[in-house]
C-alpha cells in the first residue's frame, strides 16, 4: 500500500487512474484427462512444438511469447493436464 500511496504523491493520479494505464489481459485456465503415462509425451510434444520461442520447464512447460505465455502441466493426483494461457485478446498469442 506504501507503494501504491508513494506513486499517487509522486503523479499525483488517483488509484482509478493509475489502475486504467494497466494493460489488460485475458487469462483462460482448462484441464483435461490425460493418462499419467502419456504426459510426459504432451509436454515434449509442446516443447518441441514451440523449440524457438521461450521455455521454461521447470514446472511442467511454460512458452513465452511476444503478447503472452501459455503453461502445460501435468497434475500430480489426477489424470489430467493443466493448461493456463494469458494473452492481452481471448484468441491469445500468435504463435
């Protein structure tokens, strides 16, 4: 909160303002069955797929790219893959 009080004083906008000079995005989160036995292939498949944008697998696969990223991860007590994207328009990023 000192933080947000600090950058009011210092430009003298209000939060409303402040909050409207925030880029939006659109966030969409879905899960789907997977075999255990096949995650591991979804995810080289997602790497090898996107092998020249970022990744970051550190945590299932993560691919960055210009206007937004997508996460894939397997679950670890269900069957199913996790997939969460972020992008600043629902038809998300072009990869």
């Amino acid at each position: 909160m000192a933080l947000t009080l600090q950058l009011m004083a210092t430009t003298g906008k209000s939060v409303s303002q402040l909050v409207a000079e925030i880029p939006r995005y659109v966030m969409n989160k879905q899960k789907f069955d997977c075999p255990k036995d096949r995650i591991a292939r979804v995810l080289m498949a997602v790497r090898t797929r996107y092998e020249n944008e970022r990744i970051n697998d550190s945590d299932g696969v993560r691919v960055d790219f210009p206007d937004g990223w997508v996460h894939i991860r397997g679950s670890n007590t269900e069957p199913i893959v996790r997939i969460i994207a972020e992008a600043p328009r629902p038809s998300g990023p072009k990869p």
